[in-house]
C-alpha cells in the first residue's frame, strides 16, 4: 500500500533538491528568463543530482526515471527511482521550472530509453542526454497521426518528415524520434528512434521564443533521409496490430507524473509567497476554521491548498504505480490532469491576491509571481493537453476504445 509520507530513505535527497531550488535554481531563475536560449552554465555540475535520486531507488535507467514492466520486483511495497525523482522534481520546480528542464540527461528521451531500451540500448546510450520529438506541424496532442516515416534500408531505417516543440532540442546529445513504418497500418506502425546529433540529414531549423520556461530551449527539427541504425529502434521492431503502440505510449506513464511534479512544485511556490504576502497584509490563514467564517482571500488560500494536496497525492500515486510495475496509465494521466490545471489556476489566482505586487517584475520574492504564471502554463499543456488527459480518463473509467470515444 501507498504510504503518504516521504519514504525515509528519500529524505536526504528532497532536502538536497530544495538546497538546489533555494540556492542556485531561485536567484537564477530571473536571469534566465530574462536571456532566453543562454545555456545555464551552472547547472552543469549539479547534473548528478537527479541521477542520484535515480540510483537510490535501484532501477536501472538512463538518467530519468523509467517504467520498466519486464523487470521482476519483490512482492510487497516498493519506493523506487521513480518516486524519488518525482520527489526531487517537486523541490526543483518550487525552484524554477525551465531550470529543471535543463539539467543535462534528464530530458523526456532519457525517460523513454530507461522505459523501453533494452540492455544494450541502456548501455549504448545510458549516460547522454537524449530530448523527445513526437509533436509535428499537423499531429499535436493526436500523437497516432504521426507522419514522419521510417523506412528499412538494409542496415538502417531512413527518416523523413519535420519535428516541432522539441524540449532541449538544441543542448541534447540524443533525439528520440516518433515515426511511422507504415502509414496505412495505423498506431501500431508508430515507433520510437534515438537519432544521434550530427546525423546527415538531421537538420536543428529553429529555437522557438516562448511565453514561459524561457531557460529551457525548445528546438525544431527536418529529417531529410536520415539514416539510424536498426539497433536504435526502441522496443519491438515487429507491426502488431492492437498492441504495437502500447510501446511508444508507455513513456507517457512516466513523463506524465514528472510533469505532474513540476506542477507541484511551482503551485506550491505560489501558494507560499501568496501566503507570506497576506499576512504582510495582516491577512493570516487559520486552518482549524471553516473558510466561511476566514477573510476572502484566506478562504481563496485554503481552497487552492486542498487542490495543491490533491494534485500532490495524485502524483505520488502514479509514480508508487510504477515503482511496483502496476499498469498506471489511467493514475498518470489523472496526476497531469489535475496537478496542470491546478498550477494555472493557482498561478493567476496568486496574482489576483497579490494585485500589483503579482503583476510586476522582480529580482526575487513576490516578484517570481508573474514568471510563475507563465511558466505554468506549458504544464498544462505538454505530455498531453489537459483536454487529452481527460479523455484519456474517460476511456479508461468507461471501457472504451479510442474509436468508440473521442
């Protein structure tokens, strides 16, 4: 059973985590903003932080946690990788989001190679920082619609098509490619591919310039023949029908809840500062009254506390899943669902509160508020739209198919 409090063994690794997010990811978190595509050159050395906390949960990864369903476990309950990263993710983010996003082999292909290489994929590409591309100019949140194709050439697949929205596209030393064998067999053609940097034909076209997480770079890419070799293929080269693309959409039971934790962390850093900034105003919160009987905006407070816990439990639900190898794909979509909307909505609320003090730039302090906001946002938004989670949901509580409800 799912135990509510932070596993002892994972304690000294959440303080370490917040020291980080205190000490160097919050008085830097304005300047990179500020100078969007500037590599943080100061999280270089803090790299083996995250993958300590994935090394103190004894699975073997790549890096980023991974949702291994072929791994055997111990009968019984399990705190593993994937719970204390989601742990350290949540102390980084109170820090800042796009900072987090940066840290080097922790990208989103670090987590669909520790989920589905195999062990000499592991060993070939374990320690590199490897980034995700799936969205494409006409396949957003409908990742089956995918149109970069992948053709067997003797040795090789050859890729063509173009990737868009590719979170550390241009720092990553590896890509992940999503792509399709066959375009008339439908979701169970889609594969997954770890394109090296510096391929021919794998051209970086552009950084995007963004609303928020703007320390983050998020790249887009052609793919002009490109040629990878057959051992990069992720999972199970072969076409099965009605369960092929259960393979590729296993990485998402992972990278969900990390999502989910990023929101975490900067709903509560929100919520932290707003709190500090009512009881300057002599507005304090009193958690053993009814709301009702509380100011407004402390009543507001309590409300966006109870979201923050629900989100927060929800999160480490998903991730205590996959620790234990239990199918949690409806909990991970869950997590994203509610801890997405939950930032958003806590994010502009704080501001709200807060007034001009919100609403302005500054170096630290109350002053993050309306970097908050923005950053916020993309949580929302990708590893799944908040609309996508919920159909997700639906389908799962429902017994329906992707045909039968969309």
């Amino acid at each position: 059973m799912i135990q509510l409090e932070t596993p002892k063994k994972f304690a000294g690794l959440v303080q370490q985590a917040h020291q980080v997010a205190r000490e160097i990811f919050r008085p830097h978190s304005r300047r990179y903003d500020l100078a969007e595509h500037a590599y943080p050159k100061e999280l270089d050395a803090l790299a083996a932080l995250l993958d300590g906390m994935s090394a103190a949960g004894g699975n073997s990864g790549a890096g980023a946690a991974g949702v291994r369903r072929d791994a055997r476990i111990d009968e019984g309950n399990r705190n593993g990788s994937n719970l204390s990263t989601v742990l350290g993710t949540m102390e980084l983010c109170w820090g800042d989001v796009g900072l987090l996003l940066s840290m080097p082999r922790q990208g989103l292909g670090n987590s669909a190679i520790a989920s589905v290489a195999n062990a000499e994929q592991l060993a070939r590409f374990g320690n590199r920082w490897a980034a995700m591309a799936i969205t494409e100019p006409g396949c957003g949140s409908d990742s089956a619609a995918i149109r970069t194709t992948a053709v067997l050439d003797g040795d090789h697949y050859v890729l063509n098509g173009e990737k868009i929205y590719v979170t550390a596209g241009e720092r990553a030393e590896l890509v992940v490619v999503w792509a399709t064998l066959d375009k008339s067999r439908g979701r169970a053609a889609i594969k997954s591919f770890v394109v090296e940097k510096g391929t021919p034909g794998f051209e970086l076209v552009r950084l995007e310039h963004k609303l928020g997480i703007r320390a983050s770079d998020t790249a887009a890419f052609v793919l002009k023949d490109v040629r990878v070799p057959r051992q990069n293929l992720l999972g199970d080269p072969e076409i099965k029908v009605g369960s092929g693309f259960a393979g590729v959409m296993q990485t998402f039971d992972n990278t969900r809840p990390l999502v989910a934790a990023m929101a975490v962390g900067l709903t509560r850093a929100c919520l932290e500062e707003t709190r500090k900034l009512l009881a300057k105003a002599g507005v304090n919160v009193d958690y053993l009254r009814p709301p009702i009987t509380q100011p407004a905006a402390a009543a507001e407070l309590l409300r966006m506390q109870a979201d923050y816990e629900a989100a927060r439990l929800l999160t480490l639900q998903a991730a205590w899943m996959a620790d234990n190898r239990k199918p949690n794909s409806l909990q991970a979509s869950m997590a994203k669902a509610k801890a997405g909307r939950t930032a958003t909505e806590v994010a502009l609320k704080c501001i709200e509160l807060a007034g001009s003090l919100g609403y302005a730039e500054g170096e630290a302090g109350h002053g993050l508020l309306e970097k908050w906001a923005r950053d916020a946002k993309i949580l929302d938004i990708f590893e799944g739209t908040q609309q996508i989670q919920l159909l997700i949901v639906a389908r799962r509580l429902l017994g329906k198919t992707s045909a039968e409800l969309k």
